[in-house]
C-alpha cells in the first residue's frame, strides 16, 4: 500500500503532501478480580494523508489499507479538490533532511503483557483491601512520516496502559478507587508502589469526616491532578493557543505576573525513561528539538504545530511529546507545614487551559489546622490560575507522570474550598 | 428465524461491506471449526469535519467515528475473545492470523496462571435486519465549499454581533456509519447518519480571565441539519455579555433550576454510568442494590436506549448485534432496572438491552449509554422561578464525572442566573460547580416543564477511555443542590 500511495501522490499534481503511515500491534487482557475477562488481540494500519494546493492548510484524509490502486487515486484526486477550497495563509513543509538514524528496534509486547500480570498479581491483598478489576494495554507502535521533500523517518515505539480499580471496605461500607497509568513498558516496582499507594488513600478515605467551611487556606496537590496545573503553562505556550488568540503568554515576557511565587521553568526533551512517547520526529517530520520552552518564569517561545508557528514568524519548530519542570525553592516537607488542606483525591480535577479556571470535587483530603490532621471527603475545590500562579510554590523534588516531570508537591494560594458541614 | 423488518431510505448501504461479506461468512465457517460461538463486526463508515474560524481553516474526512475494519469474537471453554484487523485477506489466512494471536495470549496466560471468569455462550438464533435510515446530505458526499461558506458566513456575523469576541469557530462533523454484524446465524446490516455542529466563541472577562461559550445542533441524518446553527448562533451575543459581566458564585447549598442541557449533564452522570450493568459485575455500581427502591422523587422518570431519540446514537443494532431498546432506568422516582451488554447480560443472567458499543472496531464492548433522558413534566419555567426565593438559573453544561460506586456528583456548569423572590436578578455567575449526592438531587425534583430537548454534541468516555458518540437530555427541573 505504501508504495501505490507514494506512486499516486507524485502522480497526483499536488503542490505538497504529508503521510503517516501508522502500524500498531496491541495485546490486551481484562480481569474481574483475577480471572480473566476478555483478551483481545489488535494488528491495524492506517495511512493518513494530507494534500496540499498552494500550501494553505490542506485537507487530511484516511487511505485504508483495503483500498485498490484506484480507489486510492480517486481518493487523493477528491482530498485535492477540496484542499483547493481550504484557503489558509500559505506555510511550508518540513524540508530538512532527518540525520537521525530511524529507531527499529522492536518491542516485545509480550513480554511487557507479562510484567503487567505479574506485577499486579504481585500485589498483597487483605480483607480491607483489595483489587476490583484491571486492563491491560500494551502496544508496539510503528510510526512512518513522510512527505513531500523528502522527508522520511521511522519511528517504532512501546505504549502501554495499566487501568485498575481498587476497593477498600470498612464495616460494611465500601469504596473504590480508579488509577489509569499510562507509560512506555511495565516498570513492575512502580506499578506496584502505585498501587499499593491506592489502597494506603482508600483506607483514609474510609475514615474520613466531611469537608468543614474552611476559608482562606493552602492547598496542597501531590498526585497526578498536580500535572493539570502544570499543563496549564505548556498548554499556554502552543502556538496554536496563542495564534487562535486564546494564550495570553506573550514571548520573552513573565507568564504571570509573579508574587513571590515559585518562577516556572520547563523544557521540551526528546525522549523521557518510560514514556509513552519517546518518538524523536514529530508527526509532520520536524526533529524535536530539546530546549526550554518557560525559564525562570518568562516565555522563551512557543512549540508546535509549523503552520500555527510560521504564522506567528517561528519558522523552525516541532510539536513537543515531552516535558519537564524544573523543581521549586522549597522541599516538600517545607511546603507541608502551618495550615493548608493537602487533597489527594477528586472525582475529576481540571484547571482549563483557556481561562484557566479551577475545579474538583473532592474524595479524600487532608486539612491541617491548628496543629492538628483531619481527613475529610466531599465538597469542592475552585478557583483560577489567574489568581494561584503568581505566588504558587512547589517542591524542589520532581515526579514523573508518564510524559512529564513536575514538582511533587504544590502550595496554591486563592483557591476556595466549598464544605459540606 | 425472526425477521425484524426492512426500512429503504436514503443512506446507502456501504457496498465494501456488501462484498467482504461472503468472505466474512467463510471466516465465521472456518473460525467455528475451532470454537464454540464466532462473530465478526465490520465496520465501513466515512466522513467529515469541518473547523471555520477567524484565524484558521481545517478540513478532514476524519472524525472520532470514522472507520473501516472488523473485529472477530470467538468463544470457548467459558472465554470470549477478540482479534481485530483492517487488512482484508483470505478467509484461511484471517483464521490463521487471528488464531495465531490469540494462541500466542493464552500460552502467556497459562504461564502467569491465570484464571478465566467462565461465562457461558451467547445466543446464535437466527436473525436478519437490513436498514438504511433517513438523510438528505451524507456527510462524505457534502458540497465542502458550501458548508465552508456558510460557516465562514456565521463565524462574520459572529464577528459583529458577539461583545468581545476574539474569534467565532464553527465546528461540524459528520459520519456515515455502516456496520455489519454476522455469525453462523445472522446477518445484521445498517446504514445511517448523524451530524453534529457547534458555534463557539471566547472573549476575555471582566477579571482577566477568559470566557468561552458555544450553542450547537446534532441529530441523525445528514449535514442538511447544520443549517440549524444559523438560528443557534443569535443566541451567543447575550450569553457571551452575561459571562463577561458575570460574578463569582458565593458557595452554598441553593434552589436550582436546571436547562435541558444541564438535565442531560445530570441525566448523563447520575444514572447513566452508574447504571451500565457491566459495573454491576464488577461490584462496581451501588444502583446494583437500589433496584425497585427509591431514587428520586415522583417527578422523576428516566428513559435509555437508542430508540428512545432519532439522535446521534440512534443505531438499529449495537455492537454485539443486540437490537436496539428503550428502557425505562426510573420510574417515577423507583429504580427499576439499568443497561446492559450481551457478555454482562450473560453473567447477570438477564436480557441485554442493545447497549453494547465499541469506540471502533479495535476497541473492547462496554456497556454504554445511548440516548439518556428524563421524561417531561407538566410545570411552566416561569412558575419555578417564581417558587424560588434566592437560587440559580443553571444553563449550558461544560463537564461532569460520575461516581457509581457513591453516587457523588461533579458538574461543572457554564453559567448560572440568580433568582431572588421568585424574580431573576439580571445577576449572572460563572462558571459553578455543582457537587452532591445523586439521590438528593434527584429526591429533591418538585418541577419538570412540559417541553424536552436532546442533545448529543461531543463524546463520552468511561473512565478515561473509550470515547462515544451518546446524546440526553430532558426538560427543565427545579431541584436543590450545592453550587461553588
């Protein structure tokens, strides 16, 4: 298929094209309990193409590998006619020759599926504690780019996923749990930890009290839901944010106006141990370049699509799979002291990234006062960026969710804690 | 063998899928040599989508729903499993291919000990449908340069009419979807469309922030239903004024009045996920243990199934090849029964109801909701403002999270207008999180209005996973609930 599409694009009279051809082999286990659910076996490929006429914006489309050499041609012969309707200010494609040498080396997806199994059964159990269900995800994904100019790269890479239910029960009452992991291969030691740190949080949440009127306190995030308010300051940084007039980052100045808050420094990386996506060319065939996207608060330059980038006058960029913060000025055991309530469980936390509003129900809780720990459930959290990054603090120790690196722990200031007593 | 009917109308049946078939047929023969029961989902399903705005123009014949591929489920010694595939090949060889995978995953699982959650074997009786349902513009034939104009046009009014707007972006999609269900027994096919179109604007707020809002159509057939935006689109300027202008919320518990898009929000969260049976296997869902037991107050009656709207999820069939339904979840107020796939169906020892839906063909069965919908009642908005003596108006949902296991509530909600001695104040705040718990919000229903809207703009995932097209909706409810 490969080749008729290449032989139908040179013959097809567009004035540029992009293709991805993408090759995923997946293996999949669920259990209830222990027992096995389901397996599920997928072997796809897709191709997607993108045809240009005078460069200005294209139109993609899906070639399926069941396609005969003229139902292809007829296919690109529509995407061009329609791409000719996409008026768009012009850009170029990525020209650049890729010296990088293709990554090949192939992923054992089963013996990842394996490490899976193993580490999860390895997990002790206890009458209190135990796990619900899970599912096993696990890729080898075989990326192909093209286009053009000639720009060609291949890219093969493992994905995994780990999405387990935990239940934790106290005198006849029980709760659960959800944790999705998301990662390259199975690091068995951490999965483990990380779910055994599941139950250690549903135990708490058992003997929690509800969420009293608390006003005017710290918060504290050192979970996953910490990655959201991170991810507001690269998600800010996108061209395309800033060219769709949403970003109110500016280049070269302070992302916020800082009051004596913890300054943010990120940078874009290649590859990350364990990541998910550790491909070193973006989709469009750009070579992810490794520099600082924030430093000490202040907007180096934006990342990510070339067409968004050439229209803010960034002629050279890539679409970053990879990021890592710098950690902050505090240690975490500084940053946990005085009054603040530490939450460590919603139902779904979310900062948006267009006005950078705050919001989260939250599970499970710890509010120190006083002297004295509580923990507590219900009620919510809310509140802006707007108002919580400019004095924001954060530990100097770092932790890594998937394709990030953030500050373990986060102090926020001006966020509102609505009770239930 | 039943024969369940036929409906001729205007989208075709996909004719890849029409000559796959025999072969498909064959793979069912040859696979049921080796296994107890076999079926093979295919699935040939093209679109659109279009993404119009001030600064950037984007166009594609993809979309969360567009697809071509099969998948075939096998079963044996108390197992169900799956292979999935998009590369056409001979019969003998997809046998061998899938037989090889899955050989290769229960060597792994012999190895790791583990055991198989037996369950028994599916129902093959025989069974014929064929439907192709109601559309006048399939979206894979649209005139492209005609939907561009007109989004371009709204996205200019947009322009002058929205205080503030930075930028008006209309988005639109659509899919043609075909699928095929076949085993030794049955051939299901069905052919339909559905469209679904918003117009969104953002502008900053009065506190440096931004303000985002949107107002969208969605509906089975075909892009014909996207003329609708052009009505829907009036509405932005005032909302856009409210938000810009709006307040932040005082926390609190108040009278709410929901619209039927924050219904369906609540529709949706409350006993939609927490009534999809497959959480009843798991222990997952307390609704296990409410059955015939009070949920809500008398006012409230909720219905799920596909057929219950001509939405974007109005399927024939669903994934497993389970007729559609319409079930009835509550009954004024007493919970009556939830939804359920063909594999959960068969572990609870209950009928499935035709909730049985994939992301794609490479994706695993959940249960899943379908159309989600309070029924009407028989009371005037303005008579419940009038009853209310400070509360809030909510309108225009943003996002929520279910809670099946405790029934908590997470909403998060545009916008909300105060009411104070039964009057609306002209105060409007922004944006408002309602938390709590579902039986009291739902006990706490004393108003339903006679009218009911659907919608079904965006997709729902579970957990975080496996995105679908679903639609709910309902009328107007006067409840009470705690707003931050």
């Amino acid at each position: 298929m490969l080749e008729t599409l290449k032989k139908s694009l040179a013959a097809l009279g567009a004035d540029g094209w992009e293709l991805t051809e993408n090759k995923t082999r997946r293996w999949e286990f669920y259990f209830i309990r222990h027992a096995l659910d389901q397996n599920r076996a997928a072997d796809t490929v897709n191709y997607n193409v993108k045809v240009f006429k005078k460069l200005e914006g294209g139109l993609l489309g899906e070639i399926n590998p069941t396609d005969t050499a003229s139902e292809v041609e007829k296919k690109l012969s529509d995407l061009l006619s329609r791409a000719s309707l996409v008026k768009n200010p012009e850009y170029s494609l990525v020209s650049e020759k890729i010296t990088l040498p293709d990554k090949t080396e192939r992923v054992d997806i089963q013996k990842i599926a394996r490490d899976f199994i193993e580490a999860v059964a390895s997990v002790p159990e206890t009458e209190t504690e135990d796990i619900n269900s899970y599912e096993i995800f696990v890729s080898e994904i075989t990326r192909h780019t093209l286009n053009s100019n000639g720009v060609e790269y291949t890219a093969v890479y493992p994905a995994s996923m780990l999405e387990i239910v935990v239940n934790a029960r106290r005198e006849g009452h029980e709760i659960e749990l959800y944790r999705q992991f998301n990662s390259g291969s199975c690091d068995k030691e951490k999965v483990r930890a990380d779910v055994l740190a599941a139950m250690r949080t549903g135990r708490d949440r058992l003997a929690a009290e509800p969420t009293p009127r608390v006003e005017n306190i710290d918060v504290v995030l050192s979970t996953e839901d910490a990655v959201s308010v991170f991810e507001y300051f690269t998600m800010n940084s996108n061209v395309q944010a800033k060219y769709r007039r949403i970003s109110p980052f500016e280049q070269g100045k302070p992302v916020c106006d800082w009051q004596g808050g913890d300054k943010i420094t990120v940078r874009a990386v290649r590859e990350l141990d364990n990541s998910s996506r550790n491909f070193p060319v973006d989709a469009e065939g750009s070579v992810i370049e490794e520099r600082d996207i924030i430093k000490d608060g202040v907007l180096c330059d934006f990342w990510g699509q070339r067409q968004f980038s050439q229209y803010l006058g960034i002629e050279k960029n890539s679409v970053i799979s990879n990021f890592v913060f710098d950690g902050g000025s505090m240690s975490a055991e500084k940053l946990r002291s005085g009054d603040y309530i530490e939450l460590v469980e919603f139902s779904d936390f979310q900062v948006d990234s267009m006005g950078g509003d705050v919001a989260g129900e939250i599970r499970l809780g710890y509010l120190h006062k006083d002297g004295e720990t509580k923990i507590i459930t219900g009620g919510s959290v809310s509140g802006s960026m707007l108002e919580a990054a400019p004095t924001m603090k954060y530990s100097r120790e770092t932790a890594q969710y998937n394709n990030i690196v953030i500050p373990a722990v986060v102090r926020l200031k001006n966020l509102r804690i609505t009770g239930v007593k | 063998m039943a024969f369940y009917g036929v409906i001729i109308l205007k989208a075709i049946f996909s004719q890849y899928l029409a000559s796959i078939a025999p072969e498909l047929k064959r793979l069912v023969a040859i696979l049921g040599e080796s296994y107890d029961y076999v079926s093979v989902l295919s699935t040939d399903s093209k679109g659109i989508s279009l993404t119009i705005s001030q600064r950037a123009k984007n166009v594609t014949t993809q979309n969360i729903t567009t697809e071509r591929g099969s998948v075939v489920r096998v079963y044996k010694n108390g197992l169900y499993s799956e292979y999935a595939f998009n590369s056409f090949d001979s019969a003998e060889k997809l046998a061998e291919k899938a037989k090889e995978a899955l050989d290769s995953q229960l060597a792994l699982l012999k190895a790791t000990g583990s055991k198989v959650y037996d369950t028994a074997k599916l129902d093959d009786s025989p069974a014929e449908l064929f439907v192709e349902k109601d559309a006048e513009i399939l979206p894979e034939e649209c005139d492209v340069g005609e939907f561009i104009r007109l989004f371009t046009e709204l996205s200019d009014e947009g322009m002058k009419t929205i205080p503030g707007a930075l930028d008006v972006m209309v988005r639109a999609s659509g899919t043609h979807i075909n699928k095929m269900f076949l085993t030794a027994n049955r051939d299901l096919r069905q052919s339909y469309s559905y469209v679904e179109g918003l117009a969104a604007s953002y502008a900053p707020g009065k506190d440096g922030d931004m303000k985002f809002t949107h107002v969208g159509v969605s509906g089975c057939g075909g892009m014909e239903l996207l003329y609708g935006l052009r009505e829907k689109i009036t509405t932005l300027p005032g909302i856009m004024a409210d938000l810009v202008a709006s307040e932040k919320i005082v926390p609190g518990e108040y009278d709410i009045i929901t619209d039927p898009t924050v219904t369906g929000l609540i529709a949706h969260e409350a006993f939609g996920h927490g009534v999809e049976m497959d959480m009843f296997v798991k222990n997952r869902a307390l609704g296990k243990d409410y059955i015939d037991k009070r949920v809500g107050s008398d006012k409230v009656t909720m219905h799920e199934g596909a057929r219950c709207d001509e939405s974007v999820t109005a399927f024939a069939f669903d994934d497993e090849g389970t007729l559609a339904g319409d079930v009835t979840e509550i009954d004024h107020g007493i919970l009556k029964t939830g939804i359920c796939d063909a594999l959960s169906a068969l572990r609870l020892g209950i009928e499935p109801t035709g909730n049985g839906k994939r992301q794609s063909y490479d994706h695993k069965v959940y249960t899943r909701m379908t159309n989600t919908v309070f029924d009407s009642g028989d009371d005037k908005l303005e008579d419940m403002i009038k009853s209310i003596d400070h509360g809030y108006l909510l309108r225009g949902m943003q996002s929520g999270m279910e809670d099946p296991k405790h029934w908590g509530i997470q909403c998060i909600i545009e916008r909300g207008y105060e009411i104070k001695d039964g009057a609306l104040t002209g105060v409007c705040v922004s944006p408002v999180v309602m938390t709590g718990y579902v039986p009291d919000l739902l006990c706490g229903v004393t108003m339903a209005t006679s009218d009911r809207v659907v919608e079904g703009n965006g997709a729902c995932g579970k957990g975080y996973k496996e995105w679908v097209k679903v639609a709910d909706g309902g009328p107007y409810l006067k409840t009470k609930a705690r707003l931050g």
